[in-house]
C-alpha cells in the first residue's frame, strides 16, 4: 500500500472514529489518535486542547453531548511529507447536540504523524460554528453565585 493510501486510510479511521463519537461512543479515539503531549484540537464547539489527557477529556465530553450523528469529509485534499501528512477538506453532517438537531459544515485540516510504522492523528481543527458553540456554553453548568451575594 502507497503512502498516500494508507494516510487515506488513517483518515477513513478518523471519520468513523467522529460518526461514532457523535453517537456518543468516543472510545474508538483511543486507537486513532497519538497519546503524546503534543496533540491539539480545535473543535466547532470552540477551544483549544493540548495533549493527548485534554484531547480525550474533550472527545469524551462531546460523545456524552451527542446522538444520531454522521459526518463525512469531502473533498479531501491530502499532502505528505516524510513522516508527516496533513489533510483539508469540509466535513458535512449532522447531529444532536444536547436534544438539538444541528447541521455541519466546516472547513477542517487534519495532522497525521507516522509512528512506530501507523499513521496516527495529532491535529484536527475545526472552523467554529456559532450554532454549536453556544448550544455546548448552554449546556454547561452555570457558576453559582455565592451566598449573600
């Protein structure tokens, strides 16, 4: 298999790892992503994780938000260089997000690194959507305001 067919394949795993996560099952991430301290993310939901601890904490918490999800990327663009790949497309799809049905469509750029011989994500960021972003801060718990206040 090519180089460049097996980063496809890295990016097959990718999506389907997302679908799955976007029905609430995030553990086939685990398989998909490097566990380095170095690897980031930039969600539509908005944000920023560094290190794989973050990253999975955020995929987690998404897959606890999410239903009856399915995303796709299209028109995929991929480039490799040495043990390095980097991927553009849009992602297309939808999902519930908290009992809300919302649409996807982002522009995203995925980053794979080659390690021990496997293709393994270290980057994926996301355009923001304002949609899903402020239905994620409308979920999150409100601070309470201290007695007497």
């Amino acid at each position: 298999m090519s180089t460049l067919d097996e980063c496809r394949k890295a990016s097959e795993h990718l999506y389907d790892a997302l679908s799955h996560m976007l029905n609430g099952d995030s553990c086939l991430m685990d398989g998909i992503w490097s566990h380095n301290s170095d690897v980031t993310t930039m969600h539509p939901t908005g944000g920023r994780e560094v290190g794989w601890d973050k990253v999975r904490e955020r995929w987690d918490q998404l897959a606890r938000l999410t239903s009856d999800g399915q995303i796709r990327l299209k028109d995929q663009l991929i480039r490799v260089e040495g043990d390095i790949a980097y991927e553009v497309g849009t992602e297309e799809g939808q999902v519930k997000l908290g009992g809300k049905l919302v649409s996807m469509q982002h522009r995203v750029t995925n980053i794979y690194r080659r390690e021990a011989g496997v293709w393994k994500a270290v980057h994926h960021h996301a355009d923001i959507s304002p949609v899903m972003a402020e239905v994620v801060r409308s979920l999150e718990p409100k601070p309470h305001a201290p007695p007497g206040a």
